[in-house]
C-alpha cells in the first residue's frame, strides 16, 4: 500500500545556518538532560526530574526538545515544566493547548513570554516538537522545522527558585500534585545549553517533515496575511456536483479564514480549477491561474483528465507536474506548492479511468523527489472503505459530491495540522 501522505522527509541532509561556524565544535555537546526512556501517562501521572533541574536553571539560551505521542485530547496538557513549586506561577512551561503548541514563562505571575501556534499536535502520531532560544528570539519548531518566531527571549533562567523539573505535569504552591497533567507517551525529552541547528534538529526527530511543511505550518502561525490558489480541475473547480455545498476550497476558506480568527480572515483563498483542465494545460496558463494572484502557498490538484487525453500518459504527466512545482518555487517569494492526488472513480461507470491510480503513484513520486507536501486522496479514499471505492462520496461516479468535497478537506486540514474537534468545519455532518 502507497503511503497515504509524504508529509515526512525521505531523508535529511546536514543544513548549515547562522551558527555553523561553531556548530561542528559544538555537535559534540550532548543535552544537559536526556530522559530517553519512553513513558505512558494516564493524565494523573509525572515524571519527577527534579535532581536534574539545577543544570538547566541557569539556561538563558539552548534548546528544548520532546518527542510524544497523545491518546487524548484536553485543554491543557504539559509536555515538560521547570517551576518552583513553593511560589504560584512561577514556571517555564512546553506544552499542548487545546492541541496547539503553547511555550510560557512566567516570574510570580507576571508573565514574560505566552506564544502559541494555531497548528496542532495531539492526533496521535508521533511528533517532535523543540523550542530554541537566543539573543534573536524564540522559535517553536516542529518535526524539524520552524513554525512560529518571535522576539522575545526569556528561558529559564528568567524564572527565579526553580527547583522542580517534570514531565507531563506543571507544579506550583497553588497545586503542589500537578496540573495540566499529560496524557499520552513521552518517548524523550532533552535541554541543551545550546541551540541546535536545522541539521541537528531534523536529525532528533524520528520522524522529520519537509521544509514546505514547516513553511505552511509557519504561514497559518503567522499573523502575517497570505494567499492561498487552489488551482485544478473540475473537482477543484467544484461546480455542479456538490449539489448546493461548499467544494473543498470553500471548506478550507472557512477553517482558516474564519475558525482560526482574526487576523487570519485577511488571508485570502482563491479557487482556479477549471472544469476540464489537465496537467498540460495548467502548465499552458500557469500565468493567468496563478501567478496572477501572487500566492503564498499553491495547491494543485490534477489527473483525472490526463488519463482520458491523448498524449498525456504517464511520463508527460510527470514532466508536467515537475515544471508545474518549478514554476510555483520560481515565483516572487518563492511559494509553497502542495500536490493533491485525485480522488478514484467508479470503474463501472468509468473504466477508462480505472488507471488512475498511476497517476496518483507518479504524482506521490515526484512529491518525494522534489521535496513537496503530498496529499494523496486516493489512497485515503480506498483505505477508508476497506480498499474500495467510496461510491457514497461521489456524485457521478467520478466527481465528489459534497460529502467527498467535505473528505477531501478533512483530509487536508489533518495533514496540515489545523484539525480541532471542536470546529464546525471539521466535525460537519452531511446529511
């Protein structure tokens, strides 16, 4: 079975970056603390690490490093906290709010840095998550890549009387027990007296992402406005099947545009797909759908007519999608392409697309080589209906109706990282 998504890296090759002209001596600093062996937590337990908290006290600069996995989802839920357990809110805390990543210090109460993302980390995968901390600021990363920046810099040694350090659990005076308990399994958690560079960061990660995914994610944590192009076929087009519906585009327009808040409703979401349109085509007016519209990130969704035109078998298709990715990165700004597999089709109804699932193989392929974010429906689809088509999520037997449409974003907002139970997006019932 094709891996349902290539979110994740095939490889990480050593980057170089502002510190590499002591990184290689300082590689060989391991972390002051190291707990590596992996731990459940039921969100009543903690681990207590507290002998070791006297060699991180003092950090003013270095990096926070935690690998989990959580088998729930809470409102609060502390990965690692270093605090002083005689003193109300006095403490450095990593942790997971309402599935965001969240990073605080407070000193008696007052509170000197609160930053948190609007990607979230508690489906159940496994991530690895890290903090870096320097005179340039504060940077959250995730699976290797950074995903929010700020300038603010305190660490812990902006927080006086530390003498508790504790896994899954925060403790103050107010609640001498813990807080915020976690639940799931912490398979590590590391601080260093350094900051880890981008190589060394892909490197402790089990499971490192792209650097396009690391981008996107950056782009729905910053307040900065973006603009989104969905671009494609019919199905990105979503016109006439999805009886009255929202399409996928629109889907994702109200997750962000909306759900996440203010100021990401200045995020702009533009729909090209064409009804019709292939991969050659696409390429053909490249400039007119989507370079028009100065985008931030480029979502490209095509095939389903290529298997049905002559001249545009397997190989082309391939050559398209290569130039099509170059184009989107050549742009001013250089923006994020993702590449959206099709959904199957009917065989019945459609045999002459029966193929399509090369195209989606080779779509996955070049997804892998350069290095983009795939999104692979087809493989979602089948997975989810015991390895046969969901004849219920389509409207003629090739064209999603809008219970496919409402899949097909379910499918993207998990794999970029905004799925929250609580939204209205992500928990629609179609009648």
């Amino acid at each position: 079975m094709r891996r349902r998504s290539m979110l994740l890296a095939a490889g990480a090759a050593a980057l170089t970056g502002p510190l590499a002209g002591h990184a290689f001596a300082a590689s060989r600093s391991g972390p002051l603390v190291d707990h590596g062996t992996a731990v459940d937590l039921d969100g009543a337990g903690q681990v207590d690490l507290s002998p070791q908290v006297a060699a991180v006290a003092p950090l003013t600069t270095g990096t926070i490093l935690v690998t989990f996995r959580t088998t729930s989802h809470h409102d609060a839920m502390t990965l690692i906290s270093a605090s002083d357990p005689s003193t109300p809110s006095s403490n450095l805390t990593l942790n997971l709010s309402g599935g965001a990543l969240q990073f605080s210090v407070r000193q008696r109460g007052a509170v000197l840095v609160n930053v948190m993302t609007r990607t979230r980390y508690d489906d159940g995968r496994q991530h690895t998550v890290a903090v870096t901390v320097d005179g340039a600021g504060t940077r959250l990363h995730a699976g290797g890549q950074v995903v929010f920046e700020t300038a603010s810099r305190p660490f812990f040694g902006s927080v006086s009387g530390l003498t508790a350090l504790t896994l899954g659990a925060n403790r103050d005076s107010d609640h001498p027990s813990g807080e915020w308990f976690f639940t799931g399994t912490v398979e590590r958690a590391a601080v260093w007296d350094r900051v880890l560079d981008a190589g060394e960061l892909v490197a402790q990660c089990p499971r490192p992402v792209v650097a396009d995914h690391g981008r996107i994610s950056t782009i729905l944590n910053s307040d900065t406005p973006a603009t989104w192009v969905f671009t494609g076929d019919s199905i990105t087009h979503g016109a006439q099947h999805t009886n009255g519906w929202r399409s996928y585009p629109e889907h994702w327009t109200e997750r962000v545009r909306w759900e996440l808040g203010k100021p990401k409703n200045r995020d702009f979401v533009i729909d090209s797909g064409v009804s019709g349109a292939t991969s050659a085509d696409l390429t053909a007016s490249f400039g007119e759908r989507v370079t028009a519209f100065s985008p931030k990130v480029v979502s490209i969704m095509i095939g389903t007519n290529d298997i049905a035109t002559s001249g545009l078998g397997l190989e082309t298709y391939r050559a398209n999608l290569v130039s099509l990715v170059g184009s989107v990165r050549a742009l001013p700004g250089s923006p994020v392409p993702v590449l959206q597999a099709p959904n199957p089709v009917d065989p019945a109804k459609w045999p002459g697309r029966v193929a399509l699932s090369g195209y989606a193989r080779v779509m996955g392929e070049v997804a892998a080589q350069q290095n983009v974010v795939f999104v692979d429906h087809y493989d979602d689809w089948l997975t989810g209906n015991g390895g046969q088509v969901p004849l219920s999520l389509l409207n003629d037997g090739l064209h999603p109706n809008e219970r496919g449409h409402h899949r097909i974003a379910l499918k993207m907002i998990e794999e970029l990282q905004i799925f929250d139970s609580g939204s209205r997006v992500c928990t629609l019932s179609i009648p």
